[in-house]
C-alpha cells in the first residue's frame, strides 16, 4: 500500500510542568541508562561464557552423605554420625575444607541475636516477658563429639561460629576424592515459641511433638570458581549454599511414627502396614484425587499409644543439595501420582487431625498443579515425588519435601484468607525445589535468585489455578508502596541477603514483578517464556549466578535488558511517567507569522520545496474559531489536489482519513525507564492503545512526545490504563487531569 507523505511545521511551545511530590531516587549509575553494563557485570570467563551458559572450563564440587540418625522423642533430641565423601571437582589444591553448622546460630554464644538492634517494648504477654528477660538460655547448637579420617584417625578442626575448618595435613589435589566423619547431637528447638526454620510443634494436651527436621546434619560449603569458599557465617537471613550429591540415610524413630524425607523410601514394607503399602500403590495409579494411605483413625491410634519401640526408615537421594525430614505419631497420608510431559511423579501430603478437612482436600492437589505449572515453564520435575508437610507458622522448603501453615480453627472451619495463603505457601515452597534446590543458586549471598525467581513462578501457577485468585506478589500496581517508599529504607535488589531492610519485598516482591513486567508488557510471553526455560534448563543441577541470569535471558531472548537489569535490579529508582502538555493541531494552507519563512527538511538531502500544509496549534491567536475544525480533505486545495494527482481511485481508498491531530508530550519524574502505554478514549467512548517502548527515552531522558492522527476527537489520554508498570504516581496519568478519590471518600 502507498502512503501520503507530508512535512509538517509544528510550533513548539513550552509550558510550565506541574510539579509532584516524590521521594529522592538514588543516583547509583551513571546517567546514560543505556550504557551497557560492562561496568557492573563479571567478565566472562572459561568457567561462564558471555551468553551466560557454563563455560567449557565449568566445574562444581560433590559431596556425598552416608547417616545414621536418631531421634529422642522423649527428650527431644537428635543424634547421628555422618560419612562425608568430598569429591574436588575443581582445578585448585584445597588446603581444608569449610563444614557448616548452622544448629549454631541458636548456640547460647551465637553473635546472631547481638548483631541486631534491640529496643524497649511497654507491653509484653507474660510469656514473651518470661522468655526474654527471666528464662536462662537453652542448651541449643551442635555438639561435635568427634571429627575423623577414613581411617578413623582424629581430625584437626576449628569451630567459627556456624563454620567448621576442617584442617587438611596434606592439600586435597584436583580430582581427588577423600572420606571422613563426624559424630554429633544437638537438642531440638520448639520453633514456635523459640524460632527457627525447622523443629519441632508441640501438641500441650496430648504432649505429642510433630518434627520438621533441617539443617540438622555437618554440611559441606560450596567452593566455586566465583567465591572460592562460600564460608559467610548464618545470621539467619541468607539462607543457604550447598553442593550437590548422592544421600544413603537411616533414620530411627518410635515405632508409631510415620515419616517422609527427601529420597526413595527402600524399605516401605517394614515400616508401614501391608494395608498401609497397598493403599500407596493404589495411589501410585491414581491421578485424580488423592488416595489416603495413612488415615485419620489409624493417626488418631497412633497418637494415644507413645511407643517405646523402634522403626528405622532407610532413604536414599540422588543428586540433591540438601535433605529433609519430618516424622510424628500424628500424621495422616495422603498421596497421588502426577502426569508430566514424559514421566510420573508422586505428590504427598502429611498432617495432623487439625489440619482436616482443609489439607485433605486440598494440599496434595495443590502439589501435583504445582509440579504441573512449574515443569511446563521450566522442565519436567526429575524427582520421584514432591511432599507438603503441614506445619503450624511455617514456610520452608528442602528437595522433595516443604513444611506449610494454614490450619482450620478449632471448629474445623477455613477463612479464605487461611486457605488462600495455605495454598500460596504450597505452591511457593514446592516451587523452591526448581529455585534452588535444582537451578541451585548461592541463596546465602542473593537471596532473590531463587526466593524472586520463585514467586514470580508462583504467581504464575496461582493465576493457572484460578485466574481471580487473590495474588499477593507479581501484579505491578502491589509493588507500588514499596517502591514509593522512604528510600533510606530501600536497597537495590542486588544487595545481600543479610542487609536487606524490607526483606520480603526486596527479595520475593520487586524481583517477581520485575519478571512479570518483562513477560507481559516488555518482552511479551514468547520472547520471555523461551529465555527462561532456557536458562532454567541450562543451569539445573549446577550453580547459577546473577549474571549468568541476566545474560542468558538477554542471549536466548535478542533482546536487550541492560537498561532493565540497571534500573530495576541494580538501584532503587521508580517508575513515575506523566502527561506534561498536550497540544490539538488544525490543517491550514495559511501559514502563521512564525511558519511563514520556516524551511522542512528532508533527511540528509537538504530542503523540501513547497507549496506546505501547516498545522497550527490550537492555542495560537492568529487561528480563527472558523478554523479549528476536523479535516475535510477537499476543504484543503491543496492536499486535495496533490491527492487526486497522484494516487488512482483504488489508491485513494486504501489512504487513511484523520481529521484531529495531537501532540501529546509525556515527562519522567521517575527514575526509571519503562515503555510508554497511551490509551485514547474518543468522544464516542471507543478507545485505541498505543506502546512506545523504553528505548524512546535514549536520546532525553526526561521528556518524550508523539503525535496521534485520528479520525475522531479524543476526550481522554491515559497512561498505563492496567497499571502495568508500578507507577507510584498515576495523579499525571491522565490528560484532562483526574480528581482522584481519597482513601477517605
């Protein structure tokens, strides 16, 4: 199709811009936002290429674990001795090796509690007030018993806090593979009343304990080609860093417990009932609803009996980080089997009688839409099952196995804010076993690669689930409070984990909205999906850095995120994009005095000759009232002319007919770059969208303008309609400018 093509004079006229009030954004780069990030990224190496795959020189450690674990149900503790294989994959000596010891940080001499700033409260439950300033402190921590070569000679060690330093009397070559063991105990926490990721709930009336089990064994630190060893102590907010590797575990217990770990379980006859082993086949079988394998009558037996025998429950678990437990006299069962693109899975739940009927009806199938949800934006889940233990105040994931609150109340009865958040905390925390439990990022240093990474996938599963599911992280405009907050408060999301403010925030909310804005409004879902599963398949079963993120999604996509990885990840600028001044333009052959003697360029090639058609503001004296009227081609000689010389009949009635003509000019208060979303809204309510993207603000980092030709009279401009890109301030988003409600009215 031809098109007309005409040169048009526009005047242009400066107004004064309404200021907003908006806080102080950080000046943490330098002023071009384009610039690449040469200066902020690791130089590509042989170890990780510049597309941000592994490199050819590429190379993780292994640590293989052999158990046996005990546990003293009646005093509420927990023994073993561990067999550590190391394996050293890398090109370096290793003159020791770091373990960690993370029961330590709730030791009696843990400089965690000492590193945080303490106030005064005024009112106190006696309970708390008991706890903080009456009791002694609890005997917690590991108790190392001994450290020993393969040939059970005793070991040199350094206890650091929650870092042990295993000393080496000869340096650990490249490639070489050597054993050793340790002995330990430590005394279990009630989580509930003390804190703590894992421990154990006690149920006063009865004095049942159910036991969630984590970090409870010596585990091998990371050494990396990026960290050498990752040894920064647990305060308690970064959470963890381990290598992968090969789990045999024999774990004993009463005898009337039923337990589920991380692994295959080899000896399933001898520990639960034949009725017991038949009903889980029939589950293995079964993938529309879940079959309960251990039911609430059998739990309720269980949990009167307090048995004084034993059972030992042997797992083993390949190729995982981490591993862990939970086991009570007070779990129900439940399982089914999931279907995935090419193999079957199994989702589990365990729960005590109080979690019924919500975790019956509901845990397990959340389970298997998870596995479901997450294996088709990223691969097929490769472990054997997938387990969701209920747990009350809790949130926290290992391989194959989570803990989850959310409980009915007493009446059995289930507000749908306790089921809503039961059922986000179960897609987040099986969700984690794809970030990091497989793409296994460094969460001690950046805690947003798996816990951002995660609820951006959760808030995608949540909206497959249901698409009005009540989603409390991903939706832009739930960011903005956050963003538009005190920026002494605020800290780019490139920060460690341990100097985060606003933790949640930082960490799971700005980076999972940051991922949604890219899906749906920068790069659009093709573009994004494939860049994401190709960095997720590529760094599975390895270990990821931010950079190898960034890089692969700009590498897989074509498309280039610097200027988004910059603003969105790297300083703590906000997104504010307004309507500073819009102009209505008429068609004239009558010029103005100051159009009179202006000359059109054309390119490089110098002047355009005329005759010109002008457009004149709306707002210029020398336009008459008569003038300002929609364009009629034939009112105008001289495009009508040029019109019927140069197209034919056919031509003529493929050209467009605009009759209103708009400059419309957008300013940036914030700092940060986003596409421009316009929406018209015409006289007739009809309405016609617009996308500019980021890259119109290269040239003028602060204002931008666009023309809009129409065929009919625009009433209203709005900017980000759907609010899409968290506008703090959508006050100047709207042209005419919009009384917006308060909070009050």
């Amino acid at each position: 199709m031809k098109k007309i093509t005409l040169f048009f004079i526009l005047p242009v006229v400066l107004f004064a811009q309404e200021k907003t009030t908006a806080p102080k954004q950080s000046g943490k780069y330098d002023t071009n936002k384009f610039s690449q990030m040469y200066d902020l990224l690791a130089t590509p190496n042989m170890f990780r290429t510049a597309s941000g795959a592994p490199g050819p020189a590429y190379y993780q450690q292994q640590a293989d674990y052999k158990m046996d674990i005990e546990l003293d149900d009646k005093n509420a503790k927990l023994s073993g001795s561990e067999t550590i294989t190391y394996h050293n994959n890398s090109p370096d000596s290793l003159e020791y090796l770091w373990v960690q010891l993370d029961q330590n940080q709730a030791a009696p001499n843990s400089q965690s509690p000492l590193a945080e700033s303490d106030r005064m409260d005024q009112t106190f439950p006696a309970a708390t007030f008991t706890n903080k300033f009456l009791k002694n402190k609890l005997e917690r921590g590991f108790n190392i018993e001994y450290v020993k070569d393969a040939k059970g000679a005793p070991m040199s060690y350094t206890i650091n806090q929650t870092m042990m330093r295993i000393n080496l009397v000869t340096p650990m070559k490249p490639g070489e593979v050597m054993s050793f063991s340790i002995k330990w105990w430590y005394n279990i926490n009630n989580y509930r009343t003390e804190g703590g990721r894992s421990g154990y709930e006690l149920f006063e009336k009865e004095g049942n304990r159910l036991y969630v089990i984590a970090q409870f064994y010596p585990r091998m630190a990371v050494y990396n080609d990026v960290e050498g060893w990752q040894n920064m102590q647990f305060w308690g907010g970064g959470e963890f860093a381990l290598p992968f590797g090969d789990f045999d575990v024999n774990i004993t217990v009463p005898a009337d417990h039923v337990m589920e770990a991380t692994g295959d379980l080899m000896n399933r006859s001898e520990v639960f009932t034949p009725a017991q082993v038949k009903r889980y086949e029939l589950a293995q079988k079964t993938y529309d609803t879940p079959v309960v394998v251990v039911t609430q009558q059998e739990a309720e037996a269980s949990e009167k009996g307090f048995s004084d025998k034993k059972k030992t429950w042997k797992f083993s678990a390949k190729n995982v980080r981490d591993f862990g437990i939970a086991t009570s006299r007070k779990f129900i069962y439940d399982a089914m089997a999931v279907k995935l693109s090419e193999k079957t899975v199994m989702a589990i739940s365990l729960y005590p009688k109080e979690a019924n009927p919500l975790w019956g009806e509901t845990s397990t199938k959340v389970v298997a839409h998870t596995l479901k949800s997450y294996s088709s934006h990223t691969f097929d889940y490769p472990y054997p099952k997938a387990i969701s233990v209920s747990a009350e105040d809790q949130g926290m994931e290992y391989p194959m196995i989570c803990w989850n609150y959310g409980r009915p109340d007493a009446n059995g009865v289930t507000s749908d804010r306790i089921k809503h958040g039961m059922t986000s905390v179960v897609i987040h925390e099986v969700g984690h076993n794809y970030f990091p439990m497989i793409v296994n990022s460094d969460e001690r240093q950046w805690t947003w690669m798996d816990e951002g990474l995660n609820s951006f996938m959760e808030y995608m599963a949540e909206q497959e689930l249901d698409p009005n599911y009540p989603s409390s992280r991903g939706p832009a405009h739930k960011i903005v409070p956050y963003m538009s907050g005190d920026q002494k408060f605020l800290e780019p999301i490139m920060s460690n984990s341990e100097n985060i403010i606003q933790f949640g925030n930082n960490g799971y909310g700005k980076p999972a909205t940051g991922l949604n804005i890219l899906r749906e409004t920068i790069m659009g879902r093709e573009l994004f999906d494939y860049a994401f599963k190709v960095y997720a398949n590529r760094w599975k079963f390895k270990h990821p850095t931010p950079e190898d993120f960034f890089r692969t999604m700009e590498d897989a996509s074509g498309v280039d995120l610097d200027w988004f990885w910059r603003g969105w990840f790297y300083s703590t600028d906000y997104v504010d994009i307004g309507i500073s001044d819009v102009k209505q333009f008429y068609v004239s052959e009558t010029p103005t005095k100051e159009l009179k003697d202006a000359k059109v360029r054309r390119g490089r090639f110098g002047e355009e000759k005329g005759p010109f058609v002008y457009l004149i503001s709306g707002k210029s004296e020398e336009l008459s009232s008569s003038q300002k009227k929609a364009l009629k081609l034939e009112d105008v000689k001289l495009l009508s002319d040029y019109v019927n010389q140069k197209f034919t009949a056919e031509e003529r009635s493929n050209l467009k007919s605009p009759k209103y003509f708009y400059e419309v000019e957008f300013n940036k208060p914030g700092g940060m770059l986003m596409p421009i979303l316009v929406e018209l809204t015409f006289e007739d309510g009809t309405k016609e969208n617009f996308k500019y993207p980021a890259q119109i603000w290269r040239k003028n980092n602060d204002t931008a303008k666009r023309v809009f030709a129409t065929e009919k009279a625009i009433k209203k401009i709005q900017i980000d309609p759907k609010l899409e890109t968290a506008d703090i301030d959508v006050t100047n988003n709207t042209w005419p400018k919009e009384e917006l409600k308060s909070k009050f009215d």
